[in-house]
C-alpha cells in the first residue's frame, strides 16, 4: 500500500544501488520489503519510543513491510528484561496504535522485541550489545544488517555514536550486512552543536549511512505538497514573485509545553520548531523542480533555498523577528495558566513561546517576495497551514461592485483537516453586480478516505530501504541553523523582553500583527 | 423504504446507510441521485435523541461500474463495495441482467452509504445504485451506464465471472471505461481464451490511441511472489545469473478429474509471463502438452497434463514448464515457481514456494544453501484487491508487458 500511496503522489522510490542491476525489481513498487535486519533503538524507555516508535513498527508489521528477519533491540537504563518490557510495549500499543492490533499479530510482533540493559556511558554495555546482535544474527537471519534509532536526548547523541564506532558497529560488511543510523532532532541546538555533531557523527558514519529526522517531511500532505507543485501544470507557471504576493506559513498549537517545560526551557520555539519543521516547509514551497526525485537532487533543491535567505543583522533581526511568550488566558473555553507558572519553567523565563519572523529569499523565482513564518503555543487552536497569496488583478474592472475582488489565496492545510482551499471572487446572484469571495476546498478526507500512515512509519520504512529522500542532510541541518542561529544569538546581549506579552488563546503578541501590517499586509485568520 | 433515513449519528469509520429509494426507469434513477443532494444538509439523531445536523459531502474520487451477469455476481460485488467503506467510490452501479427473453424492464436501488472519516469532519457519501434490467433492455449495458456516470471522473469497469470479452457488449461499455478490472483466475475452463481476448483489447486500445487501464486480479494476488523472486537476485552476486537461466516450472495445484483444459492456468502462465517479460525473453515456442520423450510428466494423468515451451534470449533457450500436481488447493494456485540458471560453471537454483500465508524462497549455488528467505503473503481479499485497483492510477506497463507475454506463451487459438 505504501508504495501505491506514493505512486499516487508521484514520487517514485529511489532505487538503491544494489537494484539497479536486477531487472526484476521494476514495477514492484508496491511489495518492497526490507532486507532482513536487528533494528536496535536507543532510547527505548522513553516518551517518542511509546508513543510513535513502536506504534509504527507495529504498523509496518501488521501490514506486512517488515521483513519476517526482522528483530528489534530496544536498549535502554531501566531494568527491564525481555518479558517485562514487552508487557511495556504491549501497553504503549494498546494506547497509541492507529489501527488496533489484532492479538496473533501483536504477540508476533512483541515475540520479535528484545531488551538489553545499560547506560551509555558503560563500554561493556555495547561490547554486550556487539556480540548480541551477532547472535540474533545467527538465530534469525537478520544476515548482519542494523538500523540503529537514537530516541534519545539530543545530548546522548555524540556518546552513543562514539560508543557503535568503539565497537566496530558502524562497519558494512562487503556483500551484505549494512548501517544505518536515525537521528532524531533536534540535531544541535545551534550552528557550533550542529557542526560539531556532524563532525562526530561523520567520524563513525559515513553520510549515506546516516538519516536524520524530521517527522514532518513524513507527514502526508508535507509529501503531497511535492506533488501539488511538480504534478499539476496549473499552478508552477504562477508559483513565482510574479504573480505571488507573498506566502505565509503558520503552525500553531494550541496545547502549551505540558510535561516538557525543562525540554522548552532550554529549546523554545525558534530551536524546536522553526529551525526544521518550518524552514522545511519553506524550502519545499520555495525549491525549484528537483531534476530526478532522488534523495539528492531533492536535497540540493532544499539547500539552495536556506542558501538564499540572507543573513539578517541586527538591525534586521529587530525589524523582522518578533519574538513571544505566553501568559495566562483561555484557550478552548478552559483557564490556562501562563507559560512561567508552568511545571519546571523558570518564573522568570525569558524563553520565546512565539516566533513570527519575516524571511526573504534572494533568488530569481522570489525576489522581493516576503515569506513571512510564525509558530507558537497557547494560541487559539492546533493548525499548520501554508498560504500563498496571489498578488491583485492588476486592473480593477468592476468599479460598480461595492467591494472589490479579494486577491486570490491558495491555503495548504497540513494539519488537522489536511486539504488545499483556493479562494476566488465571484458573482453575487442577483441583477447587481456584486463580489462576493468563495472558496474550492478540497479536503484530504472526503476525497481519499483512506488513513494516511503515521508519518514515523514512513520514514522508518525509508531508513529501512535505504530511501534518504526525506531526511535531512549534514549541510542542510547546517543550513537551517545557520539562518535559526544568529535569531537566537541577537537575543543573548539584547534587553530582557517584556515577557509575557500574550495571552494564551491569542495569536501572539501585537509585535507580530505589526510586522506584517508594516507591509500593508495581515496575517491570514485561521 | 423511500428517501432520506433519519438514524442515529455513525461511530466514526463506521459506514451508515443514509438514503434508499427504488425506482423503475434511468429517468428516475437520475431524479433520485439529485434529490439526495437536493435534500441536502441530511439530518441525523443525535445522542439525546434531537436532530442532529451534518452536512453530508459527496466524494468525488470516480466511477464505479460493476457488469454482473448473473445474480449471485452481483450481490457478491455489492458485499465487495460495502467493505471498502474509507475508499468508496463517489458512484457505484452495479447492472444485472435477468429474464433476457421476457419484456424490457428496469429495478433500480438508489442509496448513499455515508462515513465519518473523523469526529470533526463532514461525512462523506457515497452513491449507490443496484440495477437489474430485464428483456431487451439488459442486453445494451453501455446505454444503461452512460446517462448515469457522473462526468468528467474516471470510469472503472469491474466485470467478475467471465466476462465476453471481445463481444459488442464489452466493447461498448469500454468505451467509457478508463480501468477494466478482471479476475482471470476465476475464468471458467483453462481461461486462455479470455486471457487472448484481453490481450487483443489492451492492443487495439494502444493501437487506437485509447487510455485503458487493464487489471487483473489473478496478476496483482501475485505481487508477494513477484517480490520474493526478485529479492533473490537483490544479491550482487547472483545478478548475473538472470542472464543465464535454463529453465523455468512452475507446479500449480491441480483436482483429480479436472482433465485437460479443466483447470485455470491463468496464474501459472503470469509468472512464466511476468518473468519472461522482465528479463527480455521472448516466446520460442508456445506452451504444448508435454510429450513423453520431454521427460516432463505427472504421476496421475487424471490432473491434467504437463505443458512445455521455450523462451528465448538470443541463441540461448529456456526451458518452460507448467506442471499439474495434485493439491488440496484450489485448482490452479500456484504451488512452487522453481529456476535453474547456469553461469561459468556455477549453477543457480532458486525454489519459491507457498507455505501456509508465507511464500519461502529457497536458494543453492552449486549446492551451497543461502539462507531460507520468508515473505508473509497473507490471500489477498477481493475487497483489498478492488481498494488497490481503485486506487490506482495510469496504465501499468509491466503489467501489460507481462499479459502479452502470457498471451504469447499461450500460443494462438
């Protein structure tokens, strides 16, 4: 299924290199299995594992597209043994799954977890791990193949790198026996981090080897995006600064940090959304066709575009850079404390809750073209959308309409309700002649009532394959910060904010609605 | 029952019933499909028991037109539908026919099947009409089917049992169709006949510039074979004996008494076909019963007999055989798809075989084992197999590939 789902949105699976030769492998787009492997996560115990990990694992078995060689070594500190920590997962199963498991199934696929205790920081640990995954090897077929996950804290990431490359983990084997590595984000907390870990981690792997994550660009509409752009004709030939206004992307939450405020503390919105899941949602409307849908080619798209947002100084990042926190309010018709009352949050916090940020993209197609990002919690309600807004007919012919037409807008829902909305003036019925807007709403749902698969199923299925397309790559992460850093840096020595300034269950602070009136425009009511 | 059904709001996913009416003529049919709409924002009850409103929104995906010739067909296909809930077509029309020497007349069911894909989502219809036409007026499908198609969707024209193809009848109603979806596993006989009439369509639509897509269930139920086969020659190493395959047999499951021509060969003949199209290979010689002197032979000749060809790669001959062998299975499932290729000296076997829900495959160089591959391969439902086939888009070109390859080794009529 998965394959017909990505035959339909027209990206076509990168063959690996291994493929190529074997002319059988064309047109089985739909059955492709992964070669036999041990998946070991790091970071077992822990929330993301519970919650999405495992629950796509699940998935991918229940549909059978993971190979029956297939065996998983969930690694972790607490003192699990085989037994109990499936009973773990069984649990976390049964309350995250998409799609209820049926029990022969469940039990097949707890049958295949193994638990191996440790902390990271113990070589015996791995030297364990080594020759246990030889053994599962032998007794499973798994023919020496690993995809190692790292759901862990970020600050792990470098220790536990280094730990595979002691062991010698990080080897293929010629003719068979290939590593990977998932890197969960966030991947450094600045331009420096994120060199440095590069740097780390390209001691041990190599980049072909590594994939590192960002569970948006597996969302289905996030893929479909690509689609939309490159698989119609009818919108490319205006998708430039000379028929777009400018574009608008906003992801807003309406939940505030929860069980996470020590997390946010030292992330805030900038690092933990804005540096990835938003500058990749604006590479991908920005990026020119890729010349091939080969994980390269779509990458070195993504590149130029970070490439061409220009460094912004100081007196750039003041003018274009609003930043927030929230303090009390409603939202959803409940009180909600403000973000400094929140569990293991500083009641002084000067930690940005709300970003809204002003970019421009110096290249032929968008010169001139703001893209204007905005993202934050405790606003009114859960939504990421893209707009682009279409510049005014040039001519206005209807003076006798008490209004005029309202530019055009294209809106790409990403989340909930996922669709595209086209909105349009037309006739008002009636012997006047009347302009009233109306919009073509297209909704994911009613056209295909299909459940999209989770986004972590995608991208785990990926890693599996050896597919990179939708992770992101060494200087793309690097990229990114480079655009993310230097906001967050012109916040070290600049006076203390005059923190809260919104409410909860507003749309950000006044700052934000001013930055964009400042150009005659507004942000769009969501 | 007749019109709007005022019932309790749907759990989500769960498909509801939201209109049904009966009606005697297409002019009625259409009369009943736009009052649905008409009577639109359809009302439910809510928890407490007070109408609840939900806007009802049509889903706008294609057409669906099912051929059924006798009854039982039809009410097989409607079970078929009704399970797809999530991927229901917008319209489905179901056409029947019965008393084909009486007077002309026309039964239609019109209904909405409605779903809640989500608690804050509108629900999303569905239309469905079970026609039955009786006399003469069941013999002209394509004047019955076109008036009721919503236009400018794609047309997907599923005909189960054993369709005429070929005749006027099929070939008019083709006219309108973008996807024919057959299940050539279920032809009756040895299905070769029809497998020559599918081939000659899909060549006279290329022929005339036409855009039909053809499916074959029988084709897409083999797609975890297809997988496992190819998957053994994933190996770098043994690649290059693709180039160098001597011979392919496949055994089918076969009954006692079903004699010559009396079991389906349509899937054998798929993985020879799908193989030989992949690979280059063209057909040598047609598919024949085998002669003693080939060596090939069954232990009981009740089953069928074994049949013999040649593929050919330049100078090189492959041996083919299609082998009977008595089973349990359903006649003509396949049993085991076995190769031998040979390459400096080294010889290749390669033993893909179905066990339980599981096709294994089985693997020796020279006499060195690899080890034993499995590919859970649950039987494919003919509700998941519609789903995929609505699903699909364009024409699948190694699939067509594959089905003139079949033809092909089929040898002429």
């Amino acid at each position: 299924m998965r394959e017909l789902r990505l035959e339909r949105t027209g990206k076509r699976r990168r063959r690996s290199s291994k493929e190529d030769g074997n002319p059988l492998r064309e047109g089985l787009r739909l059955e492709r299995v992964p070669d036999p492997h041990v998946m070991v996560v790091f970071g077992a115990t822990g929330d993301l594992s519970h919650r999405k990990v495992f629950p796509a694992l699940a998935q991918l078995w229940r549909t059978n597209l993971l190979p029956v060689d297939w065996m998983l070594v969930a690694v972790g500190r607490r003192p699990y043994d085989d037994e109990t920590f499936r009973a773990e997962v069984a649990r976390a199963l049964e309350q995250f799954s998409r799609v209820p498991l049926e029990a022969d199934v469940a039990r097949q696929f707890l049958e295949r977890i193994a638990y191996h205790q440790g902390d990271f920081a113990d070589d015996e640990v791995f030297d364990r791990l080594s020759v246990r995954l030889d053994e599962i090897d032998a007794e499973h077929g798994t023919r020496g193949n690993r995809l190692f996950y790292l759901a862990t804290h970020p600050s792990a990431f470098a220790q536990l790198v280094g730990q595979l490359g002691r062991c010698g983990l990080d080897h293929e084997i010629h003719g068979g026996g290939w590593r990977r590595i998932v890197i969960e984000k966030p991947f450094g907390r600045d331009l420096d981090s994120a060199k440095r870990l590069n740097r780390e981690v390209g001691k041990v792997f190599r980049e072909s080897q590594v994939y590192r994550i960002d569970h948006y660009l597996g969302k289905e509409t996030v893929r479909n995006l690509m689609v939309f752009r490159f698989g119609n004709g009818i919108f490319e030939p205006l998708w430039n600064r000379r028929y777009v206004d400018h574009v608008q992307i906003t992801m807003g939450e309406s939940i505030g940090v929860e069980e996470r405020g020590s997390f946010y503390e030292e992330t805030g919105a900038t690092r933990d959304v804005i540096q990835n899941h938003l500058l990749q949602l604006l590479t991908l409307v920005a990026m020119e066709p890729p010349a091939t849908f080969e994980a390269d080619a779509l990458r070195d798209e993504k590149v130029k575009v970070l490439r061409a947002i220009p460094e912004m100084s100081r007196v750039d990042l003041e003018r274009n850079v609003v930043r927030g926190q929230y303090g009390s309010g409603w939202v959803g018709a409940e009180p909600v404390q403000g973000y400094r009352e929140e569990v293991e949050v500083d009641p002084l916090s000067e930690t940005e809750t709300f970003l809204a940020a002003r970019f421009q993209i110096d290249d032929w197609r968008w010169s001139g073209v703001p893209f204007y990002l905005r993202a934050g919690k405790r606003l009114p309600k859960r939504a990421t959308e893209i707009a682009i807004q279409f510049k005014a007919v040039p001519h206005r012919l209807f003076r006798d309409a008490a209004v005029d037409p309202e530019p055009n807008l294209l809106a790409i829902r990403i989340q909930p309700d996922e669709g595209i909305l086209l909105r349009f003036g037309s006739k008002v019925p009636g012997l006047g002649l009347d302009i009233r807007t109306v919009t073509m709403d297209f909704t994911y749902g009613s056209a295909f009532s299909v459940d999209s698969p989770d986004a972590y199923e995608t991208l785990l299925l990926d890693a599996m394959l050896g597919d990179a397309s939708l992770f992101t790559r060494e200087d793309e992460v690097e990229a990114a910060w480079s655009i993310a850093t230097p906001i967050v840096e012109s916040w070290v020595d600049a006076p203390a904010p005059d923190f809260p300034n919104y409410p909860a269950g507003t749309w950000g602070p006044e700052a934000a609605d001013t930055l964009i009136e400042r150009d005659g425009r507004r942000w769009r009511r969501i | 029952m007749d019109g709007r059904t005022l019932e309790a709001a749907p759990a989500l996913g769960q498909t509801i019933l939201r209109w049904s009416s009966r009606t005697h003529t297409l002019a009625g049919i259409e009369a009943e499909l736009a009052r649905i709409w008409s009577e639109a924002p359809l009302t439910a009850q809510g928890a407490d028991g007070t109408p609840e409103r939900r806007v009802a929104a049509r889903t706008s995906v294609l057409n669906l037109v099912v051929v059924a010739r006798q009854p039982e067909l039809a009410e097989r296909a409607a079970a078929v539908i009704r399970m797809l809930t999530g991927r229901h077509p917008s319209r489905t029309l179901i056409v029947s026919s019965a008393d084909p020497d009486g007077p002309s007349w026309v039964d239609a069911h019109v209904q909405a099947h409605c779903v809640m894909p989500r608690a804050d989502a509108v629900e999303t219809c569905a239309e469905f009409i079970d026609l039955v036409a009786g006399g003469e007026t069941g013999r002209h499908v394509a004047a019955i089917v076109a008036p009721l198609l919503v236009h400018d969707l794609p047309v997907t024209l599923w005909w189960p049992g054993d369709p005429p193809l070929g005749s006027r009848q099929v070939l008019d109603v083709l006219d309108m169709a973008d996807r024919l979806v057959v299940d050539g596993a279920s032809w009756s006989g040895d299905g070769i006949g029809r497998l020559r009439a599918l081939v000659a369509i899909v060549g006279d639509q290329e022929l005339a510039g036409g855009t039909l897509a053809v499916s074959d269930f029988a084709m897409l139920r083999q797609s975890r074979w297809r997988e496992a086969i190819a998957s053994c020659f994933d190996r770098p190493e043994l690649q290059p004996f693709l180039n160098g395959l001597t011979e392919v047999t496949v055994r089918y499951g076969a009954h006692p008494g079903s004699g010559p021509g009396g079991t389906n060969l349509i899937k054998p003949l798929y993985h020879v076909a799908w193989l030989a199209s992949r690979l280059g290979l063209t057909v040598a010689a047609p598919l024949q019963s085998a002669a003693p002197e080939t060596g090939v032979r069954t232990p009981d000749e009740d089953i069928g007999t074994p049949m013999v060809g040649q593929l050919r790669a330049g100078r090189r001959r492959i041996a083919v055989a299609v082998v009977p062998t008595k089973s349990s299975t359903p006649a003509g499932t396949t049993l085991t798809v076995e190769l031998a290729a040979r390459r400096r000296g080294e010889t290749l076997e390669v033993i893909v075989s179905a066990e339980e829900e599981a096709v294994m495959v089985r693997t020796r160089l020279d006499g060195r084992e690899f080890p034993v591959r499995r590919f859970m391969a649950p039987r494919r439902t003919e509700v998941e197999l519609l789903a995929e086939t609505i699903e699909s888009v364009g024409r699948d070109r190694v699939a067509v590939a594959a089905l003139r390859a079949a033809a092909e080794l089929a040898g002429p009529a």
